[in-house]
C-alpha cells in the first residue's frame, strides 16, 4: 500500500504525416480505464510525437498498473533508444506515507 506518482509517456510516429490524428495515453488501475489520461491532437508534421501523463496515486498491495495507447491513424511507437529525443517510458516512485 502506498502513494505513488506515476508517469508514462509515448512516442508515437503515425503512418501518415499529412493528416490531423489525436494519442489517447492512459494510466489503468485493476483494469478500470484511464484513471489518469490525456488526448493530444497533432496536425500534419514529418516528426515523431510525444504524450505524456502522469499523475499521484493511492494504491494498495497488489493494484496492477498498465498503460494504454490509443492513436486515431496506424502508426508505431518508437522504442527507447539513447539518439531518440522523445523516448517512450514508464516510471513510478513511491512517496513515504502514514500508516492508516
């Protein structure tokens, strides 16, 4: 148990590069979606986009945490890489807390 922040980020490049799309990013609890989420919208642009949310959670022992991405037009997500600019990742840390 305990309270955590909790931050993901994506770095989505889209297939086409001439049109308008939005990246739904949310954080999910137990399956229960987008507890934490954000919408970008991008127009068109020949460069790799990055949404990020992120957000303080009380959790308890045995909460499972996972994202979701959903873009608006096929594409891929660019995988860490030290040259990227924008990596994708994920991390939490927890906050020391009172026991309740």
């Amino acid at each position: 148990d305990g309270v955590y922040s909790i931050t993901a980020s994506v770095s989505f490049v889209p297939s086409s590069t001439q049109v308008n799309y939005s990246v739904v990013l949310g954080i999910r609890v137990n399956n229960v979606t987008n507890i934490i989420s954000d919408n970008d919208f991008f127009g068109p642009s020949p460069f790799t986009n990055l949404v990020t949310v992120t957000g303080i959670l009380r959790l308890n022992a045995g909460d499972v945490v996972d994202v979701t991405v959903n873009p608006s037009i096929p594409g891929s997500i660019n995988p860490n890489n030290p040259v990227t600019v924008n990596p994708t990742h994920f991390e939490a840390a927890r906050f020391p807390s009172p026991t309740m």
